[in-house]
C-alpha cells in the first residue's frame, strides 16, 4: 500500500485545489491572498461595481503577479539573453565552388 500525501488548499470551507507539493500549495494559498487584497482594493474604488469581474480581474492580476509589478515600475524587467555566438572552424565553413564566380562574371 503507497502512502501519498496531499496538501489541500481551502478557503472559506471550499476546497480550491489539492496539490502534491507543499510549496506549490503554498504558492497558491499566497497567490490567493493577494487576490483577496486585491479585490479589497478595487471594491474601495467604485469602478467596478459586478463584483465576480472584480473577483476575476483580482485573480487574474495576482496570477500574473511579475507582469504586474513590471507595468508598476516596482520591479524592473530581466535584460534579453544574448544569443550564444558559434564561430566557425574549418569543418563547418563551407568553400566557395570556383566555378560559381566565373558563372557570375558571364
């Protein structure tokens, strides 16, 4: 008999999701706490009076957390990886066919 152990996150007696790993539970039980906070702040504003499209939109801005705080100017982007140069060696460099340049002088 396997013995799995299974971290469940739960909010308000609802189980939400049930996740394998402690830190990916964990992860998602912070995420759920900004949603929280964020939707908190956006009921304060009046903007959005439909409360689920503050729900969704809260959720949706604390699952993409990074992007958020890049738009916010608090958190500043990763610079571009610059592509790996592959010089060439003798046994990759092709040789031009001599008979190609008298071709093209005709």
């Amino acid at each position: 008999m396997a013995v799995i152990v299974k971290y469940v996150v739960e909010r308000n007696g609802e189980e939400k999701m049930t996740f394998t790993s402690k830190a990916e539970a964990d992860a998602y039980d912070k995420m759920l706490d900004m949603a929280d906070a964020l939707f908190d702040l956006m009921g304060k504003s009046e903007l959005i009076e439909d409360e689920s499209k503050q729900e969704e939109i809260a959720l949706y801005l604390a699952q993409n957390k990074e992007e958020v705080l890049y738009a916010l100017g608090a958190k500043r982007r990763p610079a571009p990886k610059k592509p790996k140069v592959v010089e060439d060696t003798e046994e990759t460099a092709v040789e031009a066919d001599p008979s190609d340049s008298e071709e093209d002088a005709a």
